[in-house]
C-alpha cells in the first residue's frame, strides 16, 4: 500500500511498500478517501520539531477521512462503511508512526468498548477522536473536521463562547477556523489580522466583522484606536513573542491571551502591562475529550451550511503528487491542500 514517509533525512518520499495493517478484537480497519497537509503540525514533524514523535522514519499525517472495510469482533462502534475520521496507519518494527494518517489503510480504535470491558489496548486513547460522521458527509468536508474541532474546543477551553469581542492574529488556516468557530460559539465582534490580502476577504465571509491588514499602517492604527484594551479574548495563533505582545495590548484588563501557535520563542518574554489583572494561556495542543465533545457541533454546523468547510480547501491533489501540495502550504499559496489516495 502507499504511505507518506518521512525519513531520517527529514525529507518526505511515497512508499508503496508499507504493510497494510492488521486489526485487533478492539479495532477497525479503514481505507482512506483523503487527507489535508496540517500547515503546522505536519511540516514540524518534517522538521523534526514536535516532540511527540521521536521515531524516524515516519507514517506522516492526522487530518484524515475514510471507510471502515473490516472491523474487529468485540467492535461495537464501528461498521462497515461507516465514514471516519483520524485513521492512522500504526506504523512498524522499522517505521514509526507520526499519526499515520497519508496512509491508504489505517486502524481506529474502539474506546468506548475498551473501556467498557477493562481491555488493555495500546494507545487506547486514540479512539477518543477517531469518530464516525454522517454517511452523506463529503470525506474532504470530513477531513476538515479536525482543524474545526480543534479550535472549537479550544474555544470552550478559554471560555470565549459568547463573548462581547475576539482579536484573532493570523490568517492561516487555524485562524480562519476560529473565526468560523468562534462565530458558531457566538461571539458578537471578531477581528482579524493578517498579512495577506485574500485570506482576509476569507476570514469576512466567514463572519469577521473586521479584516485589518498589518502591513498598511494606517489600518493598523485605527484597529489601535478602536480595540485598545477593549479586548475581551485575543487568540494568537502564529506564537511568538511579538505577537503574544501584540495581544497585550487590545485586551482589556482582566482579559485573556490564548496562545495556539506553534512557532515559540524557547523563552516567553513580553512586556509587562500596566494592568495587574490579566491572562496567558496556552491551547497548542488539543484535549482529546474537548475535541470529541466538539464533533456533534462541529459536524451540524457542516451539514446545515452554517460552517462552510469548502472555503478552506484551496488546492486538490493525488496522493502521488504531494510534493505539489507541500510547495503550495510552504509558499502560502494554500490555506488547507487535500491529498487523494483513490
């Protein structure tokens, strides 16, 4: 079967020479309609900078749709033809596992029922968002449902659901979807800004009520003037110590910095405000419950058209020509890539 690999070299190659794997009593065996490049994650496990994967070479990939072909005999939550999402190819004696997800089969677990019998499955805890979605539901819509949920669910971890106002700094990706999510989660006023003029057209559809575009000055300055220290929650999602900063400065006293980037600085240094009241929490890495919990909004959202997953995925490829998607997220040209494996 074909697979993604990166190797020792932290270069990324196609193999058709994986296994396909087998299935315990407690798992179901998927084959994968598609999966989405994860601008951060993704490209730091390339780089060799996520510390959860220590093992190289390694099955690439987490944002992943397919359907379950084999199921597992003490199986419960799980059926053949079931859409799922989270797949991912275990991995071997001789290659690891960096999720596993651009793999054409991959295993989900069945948590509820190991739990449920006491069973001493490894890595049980992956089954806690590897979830079944609406069998009409498009697998690249699926597939998207990751980004979605994680945010969502960092969201709910902050408590900005509902919330009067949202600076969200960035235009990636992530930060598009939190202005979906935090629109779904009913914040009235969400202002973003980025670096690039289209993606911030994207972020209004998604229904930002502002769009401020940081390389014009005068943007800046009058987003200044309005929002200063009139932030209730401001979400940075590139993450370094500028833009922790920059954040600072619109919340009001007693607010909140949400830190979802992943490119930190080794030390957190920011100036200190004149307000003694104020927070800094980091949501980097999501809670597997919280993400669970975010799946049933999350997927009605998609299916009654009040999120619109379609206007993330801006480049559509086959899993052979993945060295296209890459070059595409590496120059910004993408928002979300998705890889086909049929």
């Amino acid at each position: 079967m074909k697979a993604l690999i990166v190797t020792k070299e932290h270069q990324v190659v196609l193999s058709d020479e994986l296994p396909i794997p087998r299935i315990g009593d407690y798992e179901a065996l998927v084959k994968n309609d598609c999966c989405m490049i994860c601008n951060g994650t993704d490209l730091g496990v390339i780089e060799g900078a996520v510390r959860e994967v220590e093992r190289y070479p390694a099955v690439l990939g987490h944002e992943v749709a397919g359907r379950v072909v084999a199921v597992g005999e003490k199986v419960t939550s799980y059926k053949i033809g079931d859409l799922v999402v989270r797949a991912g190819h275990p991995g071997t004696d001789a290659i690891g596992s960096a999720w596993g997800g651009f793999a054409e089969y991959g295993v989900v677990k069945d948590y509820p029922a190991i739990t449920r019998d006491g069973a001493g499955v490894k890595d049980a805890s992956l089954g806690i968002t590897q979830q079944v979605c609406p069998g009409d539901m498009r697998p690249e819509d699926a597939s998207m449902l990751i980004t979605l949920k994680e945010t969502y669910s960092a969201i709910t971890r902050i408590g900005a659901g509902g919330c009067r106002r949202m600076v969200i700094l960035g235009d990636g990706p992530v930060a598009l979807a939190f202005v979906s999510c935090a629109r779904l989660q009913g914040v009235e006023e969400i202002y973003l800004f980025g670096n690039h003029r289209e993606k911030l057209k994207t972020g209004l559809k998604l229904g930002a009520v502002s769009a401020v575009f940081n390389k014009d000055s005068g943007e800046v300055k009058a987003a200044r003037q309005r929002l200063e220290k009139r932030v209730d929650f401001c979400i940075d999602t590139i993450g370094c110590n500028a833009t922790i900063a920059q954040c600072i400065d619109y919340i009001h006293e007693d607010g909140t910095v949400a830190v979802y980037g992943l490119k930190n600085d080794s030390r957190l240094e920011v100036p200190f405000p004149e307000f003694r009241n104020f927070t800094i929490q980091y949501v980097q890495w999501p809670l597997p419950m919280q993400e669970a919990l975010a799946h049933e909004p999350v997927v009605e959202a998609i299916m009654s058209g009040k999120v619109s997953a379609q206007e993330f995925i801006t480049h559509r490829f086959s899993l052979e020509e993945f060295q296209k998607g890459f070059q595409a997220v590496r120059s910004r040209e993408a928002l979300k890539v998705v890889l086909y494996f049929h």
